[in-house]
C-alpha cells in the first residue's frame, strides 16, 4: 500500500489492514535476558495466530532506553487482530495505533 493510500485510510475510519505499533511501559530493572523472552512471547502469539489464518505478523521491537518504552510493529488485517495476539502474549500494553511508514531515501 502506498503511502497516499495509508494516510487516506488513516483519517477515514476504522484501521484496516497495515502497519500498527504496540507501546509498553518497561520497569527500569527489566534484564536483557527479559527483554528476548518478551520478545519471543510476541513472536509465539503472532505465530499462533497466522495457524489460524489470522492475518497478523510480529516485526520486530525498538526499545527507547531513556523513557523505558517498547515500540512493537506489527503488520495485521485489523487493529483488532492486533490486540487479540497482545493480550494472548500476557504481556501488558499501554496503546495500539495505526501507523504509516515513510520509507527513507535508502529504502524502496
């Protein structure tokens, strides 16, 4: 999908098949080796979840070290999918939001 195409979507309604991010509040004594089983408890619930033909994809993470947020990036069929997969996972989130990617001058 376009970037036109997602910013239209994005202010005409419901979410729809896209990009989603997840954020988390991390506590500041969370371990690294925490932060790979967290990790792995997302990819096992996303992986649940396509077994099922739910059209869902766990991307990947990025961990904002000073304000202890984890962004999670999703690629699903609905913002509902999406928190079905987050709230299996027992993995407590603050927000899911539709997000657009601006792909950079490096990237096609």
């Amino acid at each position: 999908m376009r970037e036109h195409d997602q910013i239209a979507g994005a202010a005409t309604g419901p979410a729809t098949a896209g990009l989603f991010i997840v954020e988390r509040r991390l506590p500041p004594e969370i371990s690294g080796r925490q932060m790979e089983v967290l990790q792995s408890a997302l990819a096992r619930a996303a992986g649940r979840f396509n077994g099922c033909s739910e059209g869902v994809h766990y991307l990947g993470s990025i961990f904002l070290t000073r304000s202890r947020r984890l962004l999670s990036l999703f690629w699903a069929d609905s913002l509902e999918t999406v928190r079905a997969v987050n709230e299996v996972s027992l993995i407590p989130f603050a927000s899911i939001e539709p997000a657009i990617e601006l792909s950079g001058p490096g990237r096609p």
